[in-house]
C-alpha cells in the first residue's frame, strides 16, 4: 500500500489525501489482502495525541492518518497539499462500501452499544444492495479478557473480512487498533468513531455547510452537551493555541 506524504500537526503525521484517494488506497490494500490499520484525526485526536505518547505513536504508525476534520485540511492546504480534503470517517465508510462491491469486499462491523452493529448491517446493506458484511461484534464497555480476545481472533479469521471497521470512542479505538492489527487473520483495520450511531441513523449528523465549514463540533456539542463539553471547549482551544505556537516556530513538535 503506498505511503502518500504526511504533514506534521503537533507532531502527529497527517497523510496529505481526499477523500477519492483514501478510497482508492484501501480498495488497492483490499485486493492485496494488505493488513495494519487506518485512523480518522480531528483537532480534538490531534491535540490529545501531545498529552497521549501512546496515541501519537499509532498515529504515526499507521497506514493513513487522515485528516478527519477541516482544522487538519486547512493546515494540510497552508503546508502546500492543494489536493488534500476532509477524509471524514463516516464518509470514507459510504465510499468503500459503495465502490468495494464491485471487488466483493468483505465488511466486519467492530463496535458500538449493543444493537448498533446490526443496524448499520442492515442500513449499509440497503443502502448498498450486494454489499457483503462477514460479521459484526459487540464489545463489553472495557478491556477484552484473553478468553474474549481469542474468540474475536477466531470469530474473524472463520469469518475472512478484508475490512474491520472500528467504531469505539477515541483513543479507544486508535489503541485497540495498534495493539491488535497484526493479530488478527483480518484485512484493514479503519477506526471510524461515530459512524456507526449516524450511519444506522441512531444519531443526527450535522448538516453538510456546518461540516464544510469547520462547525460541525457545534452541532455536535448541541446534541451531546454532558459528554462533549470538555473535548470542544477545552481541547480545541488547546489545539488552536498550539498550532499557533507550531505555525510560528514559537513551539516545535516532532513526530515521534
């Protein structure tokens, strides 16, 4: 799979892509039966990763970091990326599901409260007629045992996915995902989030001028005050304060 370039964000390597080329990349790793993982940044990932070494080095060693939210596309564009646009995971999801069936691409449904696997199984496949999803799981809020963790391994590796999609909160999932890649009998690994409750339409995305626009945190913050106050208002000041700092040599972070 090649390794398109990244741009550093606070230390983070950013792959300087759109959104047609992620899919592109996966697709192409797909049909290879490459493995490893992909992540899905936002400003909020990004300035956690300076507080998280564990979460800035999966970043780092991943296949794509893309940049999730349009913080990161604005920043790739001020590096020299013209090309670069939002890679937003649920978005990323729609595309390869929609393009892998021409491939017969393999879907595994990692993720979410008990119910929503299924739901997105039944959303994306009719929404995408002859899409082929070998399975779901639903995890327990917490670590897996090794008794659970060798029936995920079996689980997938009777069930052959080429794509495992991730749909844990962050950096739960980035962690997951850098620790068991390589152990499982599986394709991709693509940690995606939130997709999973807005594409089985259990919660409301934003509309598409607040994404575009770099205002879906709003929305989203509108939707989920309790759980989403400090990421917004704390985190993404941080963000902006430190990408100052970055931008004008004030502060120097390097990708570890």
């Amino acid at each position: 799979m090649p390794s398109p370039a990244r741009y550093n964000v606070l230390g983070t390597g950013v792959s300087a892509v759109s959104l047609d080329e992620a899919r592109d990349l996966v697709l192409s790793a797909c049909r290879q039966r490459h493995s490893g993982y992909i992540c899905c940044a936002t400003a909020y990932n990004v300035n956690l990763a300076r507080s998280d070494a564990a979460l800035r080095i999966a970043y780092n060693r991943s296949r794509l970091t893309t940049p999730d939210g349009m913080p990161l596309v604005w920043l790739g564009r001020w590096h020299g990326h013209a090309r670069v646009t939002r890679v937003y995971g649920p978005d990323l999801m729609l595309a390869v599901c929609d393009a892998g069936r021409i491939d017969g691409v393999r879907h595994f449904f990692y993720g979410g409260a008990p119910g929503v696997a299924e739901e997105l199984h039944r959303a994306l496949s009719a929404r995408f007629p002859g899409l082929q999803v070998a399975g779901t799981y639903t995890p327990p809020y917490r670590e897996l045992t090794e008794t659970e963790l060798a029936d995920l391994r079996n689980e997938i590796a009777a069930a052959q996915p080429d794509v495992i999609w991730i749909g844990l909160s962050s950096p739960k999932q980035e962690h997951f995902m850098a620790a068991h890649a390589a152990t499982l009998d599986a394709g991709l690994l693509i940690g995606v989030g939130a997709a999973f409750d807005f594409l089985s339409g259990r919660v409301p995305q934003a509309p598409r001028w607040m994404q575009r626009s770099g205002l879906e945190w709003l929305h989203r913050l509108a939707t989920d005050p309790v759980r989403l106050w400090r990421r917004y208002l704390v985190h993404n000041p941080m963000f902006v304060l430190r990408t100052f700092a970055q931008l004008t040599g004030l502060r120097t972070y390097r990708p570890d």
